[in-house]
C-alpha cells in the first residue's frame, strides 16, 4: 500500500511551505508533510489533512510539528520501526 506522491525538489525553496509528499489514509482524509518557516525557525510538519467535496484539502489538529534539527533522529526511530514492523510480520 504505497500511495506516496512526492511534491518537492532537492533545490532550496523560494519560499514556504514547500510540500514534499502524501499520501491515503481514508477516502477523505490523507498525510502530508511540508516543510515550513514557524518564527524564524525551519520546521516539519507531518499531518493528518481533511477532503472535503468541491474543496481543498484542510489541515487537522492532528499531527507533529517539530524544528528540522530533529528530522534526522526521528528519520532513524522510523527505521527501527520499520525494522521492528517487518520482523513481527515475517514470523
């Protein structure tokens, strides 16, 4: 089940938020993460976003942001579970 669309590009942006990729979650909802500019610091956002009909997509109060000098430490706890994930499910 990969329904990732990818958004952004390696150049640095011009201006934020710059959205990198997506994704299904329910027929009406899907994550996104951005990057962003919150206070003068760069953050990610991951979030759960909401479609609406005849609308564009809304952001939820549901989601992470946090400053970009954690992406590197959560992209790493993210392996491990996906390690962890995978040798659960191949038992």
């Amino acid at each position: 089940m990969n329904n990732l669309r990818k958004s952004a590009s390696a150049e640095k942006p011009s201006s934020y938020p710059v959205f990198i990729a997506d994704g299904v979650i329910y027929s009406n909802f899907i994550w996104r993460l951005k990057l962003d500019e919150l206070d003068g610091r760069l953050v990610f956002d991951l979030r759960r976003w909401i479609l609406k009909v005849d609308d564009d997509p809304r952001p939820t109060l549901k989601g992470l942001c946090l400053s970009i000098e954690h992406l590197d430490e959560i992209v790493e706890a993210l392996i491990k579970a996906i390690q962890v994930r995978d040798s659960i499910c191949n038992e």
